[in-house]
C-alpha cells in the first residue's frame, strides 16, 4: 500500500490522488452490508491511507471487493446523470 517509494534503482511510483469522500463513503457502505465480520476501523485507516501499512488479508479482501463494488456504482450514477435528459428516448426512426 505504498504509493511514493524511491528505491536505489531509481523506480518511483506515481504519487496517487487520494479516494474522494464519496468512494470512502459508498464503500464502506457496501462492506457494511456484506456478510460476516466487519472490518477493524485501523484497517479502514490504512485501506485508504496514501503511506503504506499492515493489515490481515481477509480484511484486504473485503474492503477491495466492496472497494470495486462501490466504484461500478459510482460510475454508473455518473454516467446516469452525464446523459441529456430531454424527455426523449434516445432513438430515432429514420425512414427507407
């Protein structure tokens, strides 16, 4: 979970954008919702955090899933509201 490293041979990872409140939000949401045993908030600290940390893997796996859960639903509500909504449907019948 590390996103700025310099090692000795001179690879560097990209510096990522932090997640936005809305992905945190959806997210933590949808892992809520799951089955099972919910994940400690430490690891939710450092799931989203930009340095790197420890967590054990089932709790990885659960937030990634939900993570990738909550990214197809946010992107899905964008590109709901990205659309023209004129009242119409969209189609057109052009004629032979």
């Amino acid at each position: 979970m590390c996103a700025d490293v310099d090692y000795e041979d001179r690879t560097v990872y990209r510096k990522v954008p932090p997640p936005s409140e809305a992905l945190i939000e959806r997210t933590r949401l949808v892992e809520a919702g799951m089955p099972g045993e919910r994940v400690p908030q430490q690891a939710w600290d450092t799931f989203f955090a930009v340095s790197c940390g420890a967590m054990d893997m089932r709790s990885f796996q659960r937030m990634f899933e939900a993570r990738r859960i909550a990214l197809s639903f946010l992107a899905l509500q964008r590109a709901r509201y990205a659309r023209r909504h004129d009242g119409g449907t969209g189609l057109r019948c052009i004629g032979d």
